[in-house]
C-alpha cells in the first residue's frame, strides 16, 4: 500500500467497533475516514489519517447523551520494530505493524478510542445543584493557620 501510494475513504459503521463501544452511549451511526498511504521525503512509510463524525457519550455532568463532535487529522509512522520509532520524523505518531496485513477499521477505531475525553461533557451542561467548586472555598473567611508565624517573627 505504501509503495503505491493507496488511499482509503468511507464510512464505517460505529456497530462494527466492539472495542469502541463500550465507551459510547450508542453504537448507531458511522464515522467518515481517509487513509492515505506514502513515503515523505526522508523515505519514511506512513498512512495519513483523517477521520470525522460524532461520537455518541454519556456526560458526565448530566447524565444525557450528547453527540461529541472528533476530527482527527494525523499522520502515523508505520515501524515493525520499537527501536524504529526514534528515526521518526518530528510530528508522527508510530504504528507498529507486523507480518500480518494490516486492517483499516483496526486503525480507524484505534485513533477513535485515542480520541475519546477522559471526562466526557457536554458543553453548558447544567451543574450539579449543591456542588461546592474549589474557587467558592477560596473565597471563604478562614483564619490563616500561619498567621502566628508572623508575631514569632517580629520578635
């Protein structure tokens, strides 16, 4: 694929993605993909990928299901051994890629779970009524523990 210069584009079924899936609300829907296969200047083997869509999360502020909108824009260095990586080019990711052939819906789902908010929400979520933030605390009258430092330090 590399030495011609092959190029991938479609839909993919979220469905299909049994390892994406546990992390989506949902599995109904597809994602938009481009993979472009090559070598840059330097000789470096790599696939260019592009993927676009929305994925279907549970926020984790209100509890509803929300499309969150991905667009990954990547190029990934295609190594078979780990000592390989360190002669990539500055700005690639590695893929490490074996004997066997390689499977495009493998790497599309790959890049998605990589792409997935560690805390999904949604934006302007409603806050929990109750919820006391860190910013509110710091406003509270608190004495200062160290204050009698200061009158030790006068004398």
């Amino acid at each position: 694929m590399v030495a011609q210069g092959r190029r991938f584009t479609g839909r993919l079924p979220l469905a299909v993605m049994a390892r994406l899936a546990p992390s989506l609300a949902a599995t109904s829907g597809d994602i938009r993909f481009d993979l472009e296969f090559g070598r840059d200047r330097f000789g470096a083997a790599f696939v260019a990928v592009v993927i676009e869509g929305c994925l279907p999360l549970i926020c984790q502020r209100s509890l509803e299901i929300f499309d969150w909108p991905v667009r990954i824009d990547t190029r990934l260095g295609l190594i078979r051994t780990e000592p390989e990586e360190a002669a990539l080019p500055p700005g690639y990711e590695p893929l490490l890629v074996g004997a066997e052939a390689m499977r495009l819906a493998d790497v599309v789902e790959d890049e998605l779970i990589l792409a997935l908010p560690l805390v999904p929400m949604q934006e302007g979520s409603v806050e929990a009524e109750g919820m006391v933030w860190s910013s509110e605390l710091d406003q509270t009258d608190k004495p200062n523990p160290f204050a009698v430092l200061s009158v030790i330090k006068q004398h």
